[in-house]
C-alpha cells in the first residue's frame, strides 16, 4: 500500500501547477479535491480530473474543505506567493512549508 492511498488531499488552484499536482496525486492513490475561485464553466481542463474520480469545487475556496482532507496530509496551493510554483502546508502547522 502506497503512503497516498485512500488519503484525502485538498488542491488550491486549478492553474497548470494544481491540475498537475491533482493528477500525479491521484496517480499515487490519494482522493483528491481540487478547487479554484473561477466557475467551472471557465475551466475545461477540470474534466479529465472529475472523469478521474476527482472532487471538483469551483467559485471559491469554502472553509468546508479543509474539513474534508486528512490532517497527516500537505495541502497543495498552486499559484500562491513563494519562492516556487506549490505551497505544502500541514493542517496543524502556523505557516506552510517553503
């Protein structure tokens, strides 16, 4: 059994960098929410990651998800202000992981 099976993982932002974190993070098991502040109707390359099993919320970023991930597990923010493209953030740390 692989560390990422069955997990669940929250993925903000639905740019290149987070449609490609979604897709490697289902390729490893995990069961993956992506979400991005656009609607759905804007952001076509979601299909193949709903067709994948994965959990699509579009127009915002409720707190309800991070409910929904498994507290031992990073969340994967695309587009967000850092030195690189993700921000890995554990649920119980004060600031993300750089």
């Amino acid at each position: 059994m692989h560390r990422w099976d069955d997990k669940k993982v929250v993925v903000i932002g639905a740019a290149r960098s987070g449609v490609a974190a979604a897709h490697l993070l289902l390729d490893v098991g995990a069961l993956v929410t992506i979400s991005d502040l656009q609607p759905d109707t804007e952001l076509p390359e979601l299909a193949p990651l709903a067709e994948r099993g994965a959990r699509l919320v579009c127009g915002g970023h409720p707190e309800s998800l991070w409910e929904d991930a498994d507290a031992d597990t990073p969340r994967a923010c695309g587009r967000m202000p850092t030195r690189s493209s993700y921000r890995l953030e554990f649920p119980s740390m004060r600031r993300p992981l750089n």
